[in-house]
C-alpha cells in the first residue's frame, strides 16, 4: 500500500544540480521524478523553496524564466511555493593569485537565505503534525542533517532524499535518512513537462532558452 508523502524541495540545490548533469533539462516535473525513483508512496503535497530572483548583465530575463517555472510548477497538485530571500554585503576575501601588495580585496557577496530554515521548519511542523506517513527531501545540503535525524529518530518517520548532485553525494545525509537515491540524467530528461501548458491566467510556455 502506498504511502503518503510530502515532497520537500530545495529549489536552488535542484536548480545547480541540473545544470551540472543535464543543463537542458530545467523544465522539471518534480512529481514525477519522485514517482519514477519512489513508486510506492502517494504525493500528497509538494513544498519548493526557493526566492526570487534578479536579472544579471547579459541575462535580464533570469527573473521572468524563473516565474515561467514557477507556474509551471504550481500546475502540479498540491504544489506550494514558499519564497526565502537573497542578501547581499561587502566582505573582505582573499585574493587567489596576490596583486603587488595586494593580499585581500573587498567583494559584494550575495548569498541565498531562508531556503533551509524554511524546509527544516516545515518538516518538523508537518512531521510534528502527523501530516505524512513519510518525507520526502530533494537536496544534498547536509545543513539538512539535523531536521532529518530528528524526524528519522526522534519522531519515527523515514525520511528519503533524492540527491540531485549525483557525482556528489553528501556522507551525512546517507547516514542519517532512510535511504539517499541520485537523481540520474536519465530521469532529468524523461521527466520534464510539456513544451506548453495552461492555468488559470492562460498559456505557459517553456522558456527558449531552455529548448
């Protein structure tokens, strides 16, 4: 019989990880890379973390491809988007190869924040809840180590991560959830949507840069 599932996604891990195994294979259908790789449970919710993102020099369209996704995204039933935020400060870094008297040099870092707190939040609220029968967690942050080893030993329900860095599987993470099962090129590719689809506000239409 299968089990109930809450699908747990964080969404830039994801994002990387496709771009190094199958770069065209952005246009994701998330639910059915689970159902490919965990045919015994029943999605009952998907919760993609992610945040929004800005136009770069050369690319002003990242934003509009990532909204593009995220409709496609919320065609699936039961798919929620829940937003962190990016932060951006001077800091000062060391220089790799030193210029003449020059050791350090200060640099604008910009860092994503609020994705792995939002999915660890989430996961104990809804394990705390009893509102799976098992999790499902699609990283290779083992910043997820601790959330998951509670649920798994403290709250009694498996955990299973789908590793969408597949050359890279974090050791932590193997040795604290249920099982750890890469997500191939193979699945990538057999599991994206269709080139167009539809919701309430109309036509959704993969992004050319991604064909």
């Amino acid at each position: 019989m299968a089990q109930k599932a809450i699908v747990y996604v964080d969404g830039f891990n994801l994002y990387y990880g496709i771009k190094k195994t199958s770069p065209k294979s952005k246009w994701l259908n998330i639910a059915c890379v689970v159902e490919k790789l965990l045919p015994r449970v029943e999605i009952v919710g998907i919760k993609y973390f992610t945040a929004p993102v800005s136009g770069r020099p050369g690319d002003k369209d990242m934003p509009t491809r990532q909204q593009t996704y995220l409709r496609a995204l919320k065609t699936l039933p039961g798919m929620e988007i829940i937003y962190g935020h990016f932060l951006a400060h001077t800091v000062s870094m060391r220089l790799a190869t030193p210029l003449a008297g020059q050791d350090y040099a200060r640099v604008i870092k910009v860092e994503e924040k609020g994705s792995d707190v939002n999915l660890a939040s989430h996961l104990l609220l809804d394990a705390f809840y009893k509102r799976f029968e098992v999790a499902v967690v699609i990283s290779n942050d083992s910043d997820l180590v601790t959330p998951i080893r509670m649920v798994q030993e403290q709250m009694g329900f498996n955990v299973f991560v789908l590793n969408p860095h597949p050359k890279h599987g974090s050791h932590q993470l193997r040795r604290f959830a249920k099982a750890v099962k890469p997500i191939r090129k193979g699945v990538l590719q057999s599991c994206q949507f269709p080139d167009t689809l539809h919701d309430g506000r109309g036509k959704i239409t993969k992004p050319s840069k991604w064909k």
